[in-house]
C-alpha cells in the first residue's frame, strides 16, 4: 500500500501549527523542544530532529480500573482484558509494511500509559488516594499525522490511507493544513490561562524526612536497594491550557515533550503537558533502545557554579552506582522479548544538560525477538524502572505505602507505536496534567543507601522548579 503524502511548508516552531487543531478532542503534539527562546533567539533542544501531530482518531481505548471502553465508527464496547493485549490485537488488524520514507509516524496508536495501568500487570496494594480522575490508558488509532522533520526542514502531512474517510477527505485535509500554515495566526483564541491559588505539596519536609527514613530502613533491611520517592505538587487554575503548555516549551525545551487534549467525560476535557527529557522505549525494526536517567543536579545562572555542578555529576560515585542499578534492570527487562546476548549498555553516565537540571543518561540497546511486537517489549519493561527503583516490585509495593496519591500519570509514559511496529515512548516526568482546574504534577528522586536527606529533598525541588516557573508565570500570586 502506498503511503498518502502531502508536503507542506516547513517552519521551525510547529506550535503555530498545531494549534489550528489543539483544542480538538483527541487531538496530540508529540514535541522534540524546537521552540525558539524569545529572549535568547536560540532554538531549545539539541537532541529533538521529528514532531509528530494528530487529531481525529478512528478508534479510541480509555482504560479505567479493570475495564477498557473501545471506541469504533461511533460504536463502544467494553472488555475486562488485558490492556496490553486489546491494543496489539487491535493493532495486528492494520498492519502495514515499513514506510520506505522512513518517517517516525504515518498512523498508528498514539496516547498514554498511566502508572498505575501496571495494576494490570502487578499485584499491587490499594493504599494511596486517588488524585484524579484520569484514566489508566488513552490511547487513539490515527490514520493521517503531520510530521515535521527538523534535521531536513521538511514538513509532511501523512497517512497510510487505511480508512475510508481519509481517502475521501485526503484533499480537504491537505488544503486545512495548508491554509493554516498561510494564516499562520491563532484562530481558535481561548480564554487566559490563570492561577488562582498558591501551590501546595501532598507532603511537607517533614513528612518526606520520615518517607525517606522509611525508606533507608527497607535498604537497611535488605528489603530493597533503591525506592523513588515522590511528592506531588498542585494549583488551582482556569482557562486556555495550551498557552501554559507554549510558554513550557518556551521556557524548557526537552526531547520528549507532549500536549495532548483528551476527554474526561461527555461534557469535560482534560489535559497533558509533558516536559520530559527521558526516552523510555524505542524500537525501529527489531532494534531496541531505552535511555535511562539517573543522576541529578541542578543548574546556575553562574557559568563556573554550573560547570562545577555538572563535574560533581560526573565524578559521583554514588550517582553512577545508582545509574548502573537502573541499567542492570532495564536490561533484565528488555531482555525478556530480545534474542538471548543481543542486550548490552552502548554508553553509560553521559552527561546531558536541560534548563533546569544536569542528568546522567546512559543507553542500552537490545534486538527485539522475530516472536515479539512492541507491545510486548512495553509490557514487559512497564513502568520503567528508573522511576520505580530496585527490585521493581517491591520498590512499586513501598511506593504506594509512602507516597500519599497514586501516581496517575507521572511516571507513566507518553508515545506512539505505529502500524509498521515502530515504537517511541518517554517516560512521563516533568508532567503536568490539568483536569477540573487543577493543575498537578510530581517530582521525585531515587533513594539508596547512602543518599543525603535534605540533598535528596532538595533534588525534588530542583525537578519540580520549571512546572513551578509557569505556575508563577500566570499569577502574581505564586511563589517559586
């Protein structure tokens, strides 16, 4: 089957794009940081090259609690199966041949894996409140995207031409973009984003002192070698979500980031801001990539202090030794759908820098076995294990014990798998989501045996400082 393509003028900040369809239902940005900074004119992230854009799904999944409503030419049914498995069944229904364009995306399922979606895996406690009332998994079929490829300066509207409303609407869609790149300007003006409250944490400093002494003696005790531990931080807000999600792009470009416009119910929406610089799965082909991140510290407006915080991190031992737990784990799981010797860590404790942080990211590669989907290899490694901590289960089980709400989201993941199999998904930190006028997000860190109280609370502020910086952006009111 031949791939539907339509070129369309090139820009290098897609927002302008996506916004002619931002407030659509369904509608999702998945965003490599390339917004230009307005007081330094340089363009945000150096590791981004693709932005993918969709709307108008044909089938959709949401998944709450044991139940999955499938969405289907305005049809729903509902199943108490496995999550994982309805969407590769669905999946396998309209698979397609590797696009020789080798674009990222030409269609497929693009969405959410909330945390907590790992009940459907793992036997896991109830003990924690619930914080919202998001969905475990959303995820929606896409038979067209608009892909903008930024190492080629190229901007493409494609499709793999599977349903029968993008064949016949294929030139009415190709002339919706086009008059938008020409307008080029805003026509679906919402109302101000606003924040109406200060910003309160589900945990003050003391009540992460005793979580964190908790967990030193689970370490102790040889329950565990490393926990992430985790408060959540939340506001009161009204208005246009989308001009919160432009100035977080503005002000802290990452690799991973991504808006998505979901409904909660019939008559209320909710929405996704995603910040993340962490890639959790990629596979193109049978091969496998996941990046890692472990090891923080922050960033100085001072040149020399921010130097030597980034040489701190590099000479860490502590910071590396937690980095290699992670590794050793992650490869346990991806080695679970790869060829037997075909897992190895390519590079480990590299040193990237964001707006806010310095990280060390390491890579470890696999092959994906000839008998597994993407799918599969999600399942197997979900949720990534350098937001759980080590053994992961019991790491999960100690989570839900300490952390005063379930995670929802954070630490879930954000991503597409498409319908030739490629897979690329970030694990969803730096994530807010703003459902009935609040906006919520976390920050956490991992805990291991010699890790320093106040130094590990502070590293949750360091992550959590960005969020907070649009939260003081839209109100006087706010306090970093």
């Amino acid at each position: 089957m031949s791939l539907l393509q339509h070129e369309l003028a090139y820009h290098h900040d897609s927002a302008a794009l996506f916004e002619q369809i931002a407030h659509q239902k369904w509608a999702m940005l998945l965003d490599s940081g390339q917004a230009i900074n307005p007081v330094t004119g340089l363009v945000g992230s150096q590791y981004g090259r693709y932005d993918v854009m969709v709307a108008e799904p044909f089938i959709t999944l949401v998944t709450k609690g044991k139940c999955t409503q499938i969405t289907q030419n305005g049809q729903t049914s509902v199943s108490e199966g496995d999550p994982f498995v309805l969407l590769n069944d669905l999946l396998n229904q309209y698979k397609v041949s590797k696009n020789q364009a080798d674009y990222p995306f030409a269609g497929g399922a693009l969405g959410y894996f909330a945390y907590d979606l790992a009940r459907s895996i793992e036997k896991l406690p109830t003990v924690a409140a619930t914080a919202t009332d998001s969905p475990e998994m959303m995820i929606g079929f896409y038979d067209w995207a608009v892909v903008v490829d930024h190492r080629e300066k190229r901007c493409l509207l494609v499709s793999h031409g599977l349903t029968d409303a993008v064949k016949a609407n294929w030139q009415a869609l190709c002339a919706k973009f086009d008059a938008a790149i020409s307008n080029n300007s805003n026509l679906l003006s919402k109302s101000e984003f606003k924040v109406n409250s200060q910003i309160q944490s589900n945990l003050s400093q003391s009540q992460y002192f005793q979580a964190f002494a908790k967990v030193k003696s689970y370490i102790a005790e040889g329950d565990c070698y490393q926990v992430n531990l985790a408060q959540r931080f939340s506001a009161e807000v009204s208005g246009d979500s989308w001009q919160a999600y432009k100035k977080l792009r503005e002000i802290s470009p990452a690799p991973f980031m991504a808006y998505m416009n979901l409904p909660l119910n019939e008559s209320e929406n909710f929405q996704v801001l995603s910040n993340s610089p962490e890639r959790f799965l990629q596979t193109d082909g049978d091969h496998v990539e996941t990046r890692p991140i472990k090891g923080t510290r922050p960033r100085s407006l001072d040149a020399v202090q921010d130097l030597a915080y980034a040489q701190e991190l590099q000479n860490s031992l502590k910071d590396k030794a937690e980095n290699v737990m992670i590794v050793d784990l992650l490869r346990n799981d991806i080695g679970k759908n790869c060829t037997t010797g075909s897992v190895k860590a390519d590079q480990l404790f590299q040193l990237q820098s964001f707006a806010n942080v310095h990280h060390l990211v390491s890579i470890v590669t696999g092959k994906l076995k000839q008998t597994a989907t993407a799918v599969d290899l999600l399942k197997g490694c979900f949720p990534g294990g350098s937001i759980t901590g080590a053994p992961k289960l019991r790491a999960m089980q100690i989570i839900e014990e300490l952390e005063p709400h379930q995670r929802g989201l954070y630490c879930g993941a954000i991503g597409y798998i498409g319908f030739d199999g490629k897979m690329d998904t970030n694990i969803a930190i730096r994530t807010a989501v703003i459902c009935r006028n609040q906006f919520s997000f976390y920050a956490g860190g991992g805990i291991v045996a010699d890790s320093v109280m106040h130094k590990e609370y502070n590293e949750t502020l360091d992550k959590a400082s960005n969020l907070k910086a649009i939260l003081a952006h839209f109100s006087v009111a706010i306090e970093g």
